[in-house]
C-alpha cells in the first residue's frame, strides 16, 4: 500500500488535534483542581486554627496585662490605706453608714457653746429633696436635721458659719427667729440644715 | 517467557514515542509529574503550622495558667473586700468633692440678709427657707420701708420682691417676702 505523503495543512492539523495538548489541558484542569481541594481542606483550616489560637493568646494576654494592672493597683492602694488608715477611719464618723450621727452631735453641741447658745432640741429626717438640690453623688444621701438654739441674734451669723464650716459639709437650709425673748431675754432660733449620710450599711465593711 | 512491549520505531517528534490513552495511567503521569509537587508544598506548609501549633499551645497555655493564678489570687476573700472598700472609698471621696464644690453655703447670705435691714427696721420675724426669704418688720416711718423696699428690688440678688404695709395703732407693719437667685452649679 503506497503511504499517502501529507501536506502543511495536515499537520497544523496534527498539531492541533495533538493528544500531547489534550494531555497539557488535563493535567492543567487536574492541577488546579487538586491545588484548590488542597488550600480548601488542608491548608485554609490549618490557617483558621492558627488564627484563632493566635486571637485567644492576644485576648489572655490582654487579659493577662489588666490583671497585673489590676493586682499592682490593689497592692498600692493597700500600702496607701495602711499609711492612712486613721484618716480613712474618721470619714466613718464624719459620713456614717448607719445613721450613727456621734461625731454631728459633738461638734454641734461645741459650735453651738463656742458661740454662747444653748441647744435646745436635735432632730434628724429624711431630706425632702427640691429643686434646688441638684448635687448628684453616688453614695452620700442628704438627710434633714433640726436644731433649735436659745441665745442672741447678734452671734447668730458666727453659729451659722460654724455650722456650715464643719467638716461633714452641712448646708444650713432654713433659720427663723422671731423677737420674742425668754426670761433671760434671749431668742429661739430654729435652724435646718442638709446633711449626708451613707444609706449602705456595710460600706465600710 | 516475558516478552518486554515493543516501543514503536519511530523519529516523528509529533507524536510521542511512548502517551498513555487509559485514565488511570495520565493519573499517574500526572502525580509523578505535578501532583508531587503540590503535596510536597502542601505537606511543608501542614508540617509548618504542625510545630508551630506546638509553641502557640505552649505560649496558649502557659497564659491559662497564669490567668488562673491571678484570678485565684483575686477571688482570695481579702483581695475581693479589698477592691469593693478601695472602690467604696474612692466613690466616698468624689462626692465630697462634689459636694464640697458643688453646694452653696447660705450662712454667707443669711448674713447678707439681716446685716442689710437698715436700723430703722425693726425684725419682729425672720424665716430663710431654701432661698426664700421673709420678714416681718416695724418702722415709724414710710420713707425707710420705701428705701428698703427700692433697694431690694434694685438688687439683682433677689427677685419677686413683694411688700404688704399695715398701719397699727402707732407702727408701721411691713412683710417683706423674696426669692434669692440661685446660682447654676
């Protein structure tokens, strides 16, 4: 059988139609297909777990660093509490948690013979708060108390200035006097005053 | 007997000398060929992230740990009535300096108040309650009440001055009422 000779066109054709290209294109299809099943099930996990590990150490270690904060900050505050740990016990009495006025009533009783009066009665009351009570304190509640006072008008001032110079920080709210005297001749000043407590009872616990 | 295959004698470049055709057969042309490459990459990155999965365990566990400790230390009894007194104490002191700042002391204008009636008026009452301010006076004559009364509302101190005058037997009575201005804190 005589072999037919083939022209140019046939071979482009050959070329063309060559199973080699085929074999390119598979391996190509197959390749990228394998190198993504790859990134998706083997590599893109391994890189998520990482990730998330990184982020728990970033979150304990922050939380590692504001407990040492918090640890340090408790330390210093218990070093300047021991030092000042008689001061820290007075503001129990000038702030007291219990309605337990002691250290009030001794500084009236003081500032109310210092300036020449007598004191009449004492009263304490919840406070009737208005609008002129604008302060806004997280844990000092304004209470009432009541004083009456027997003496002359003319200290009256220096009383009223004592009151309010007290380290309790008491507003004098209300005074009246009228110029009826007494036997002795001296006047009945009834005066009221804001003063704070503390309404939690284990604040200082 | 084996007889090797025959490979076709042949010096065409365009076709091979030797392209399998079965599936199973370009599989493993290709693993031998790509695919060896790709799970050698693959295996280096998975060996990689494998030990270094092993220091970021150690480093996450060691953290654990001292987290633990330091939250045990916290949740000592001591240390927990420790940072609500400090905490307590802290509040404390801002509201008194709140309070210190931010409240008008009224000794001050109670002082004002009874320094500035003039000696011609006589107090019979006084009442200051929460900036409001009464008196009950006696004068002899008008011409003082009218000075007071032209001076308290001339002051900017005192607003909605208000007078009511009543002739007795020999006195003048005068009832003065008025607000004080509050300040803004």
């Amino acid at each position: 059988m005589e072999k037919k000779g083939l022209n140019t066109t046939e071979y482009i054709k050959i070329i063309k139609e060559s199973p080699e290209k085929k074999k390119g294109y598979a391996f190509a299809i197959v390749t990228v297909v394998v190198a993504i099943a790859l990134v998706v099930l083997a590599i893109r996990p391994t890189i998520l777990t990482i990730s998330r590990i990184n982020k728990e150490i970033k979150e304990k270690e922050r939380i590692d660093t504001a407990l040492t904060q918090k640890i340090s900050t408790l330390t210093e505050l218990d070093k300047q509490y021991t030092e000042q740990k008689a001061n820290f016990t007075s503001l129990k009495l000038i702030y007291p948690a219990n309605a337990n006025f002691s250290l009030l009533l001794a500084n009236i009783e003081s500032v109310v013979s210092r300036n020449g009066y007598a004191l009449g009665s004492v009263g304490f009351d919840k406070y009737d708060k208005n609008e002129n009570y604008k302060i806004s304190a997280k844990y000092l509640v304004p209470w009432s108390l009541r004083v009456t006072v027997k003496g002359r008008v003319v200290n009256l001032i220096n009383l009223l200035k004592d009151f309010e110079g007290m380290p309790m920080y008491p507003v004098v709210e209300s005074v009246s006097y009228s110029s009826q005297v007494d036997k002795a001749g001296l006047t009945t000043f009834g005066i009221n005053m804001r003063i704070y407590q503390i309404e939690n009872s284990n604040f200082y616990e | 007997m084996f007889k090797s295959e025959k490979q076709p004698q042949s010096i065409d470049f365009l076709q091979p000398v030797y392209s399998p055709t079965d599936i199973w057969s370009n599989a493993y042309m290709w693993l031998t060929e790509v695919g060896k490459y790709l799970l050698i990459a693959v295996e280096v990155i998975v060996l990689g992230v494998f030990i270094s999965r092993f220091v970021l365990d150690k480093k996450n566990n060691d953290l654990t740990e001292e987290v633990n400790s330091k939250v045990t230390l916290l949740s000592n009894d001591t240390w927990k009535k420790n940072t609500v007194l400090f905490d307590n104490y802290q509040s404390l002191l801002f509201d008194v300096q709140k309070i210190r700042e931010g409240q008008e002391i009224n000794s001050t204008a109670v002082s004002e108040l009874i320094n500035g009636v003039p000696s011609s008026l006589k107090i019979k009452n006084f009442s200051f309650t929460r900036g409001k301010v009464s008196f009950l006076f006696t004068a002899n004559n008008l011409n003082a009440i009218k000075n007071y009364e032209s001076a308290l509302k001339s002051n900017t101190d005192y607003h909605d001055v208000r007078f009511t005058i009543s002739k007795d037997s020999n006195e003048i009575n005068v009832r003065a009422t008025f607000s004080l201005y509050e300040e803004e804190e």
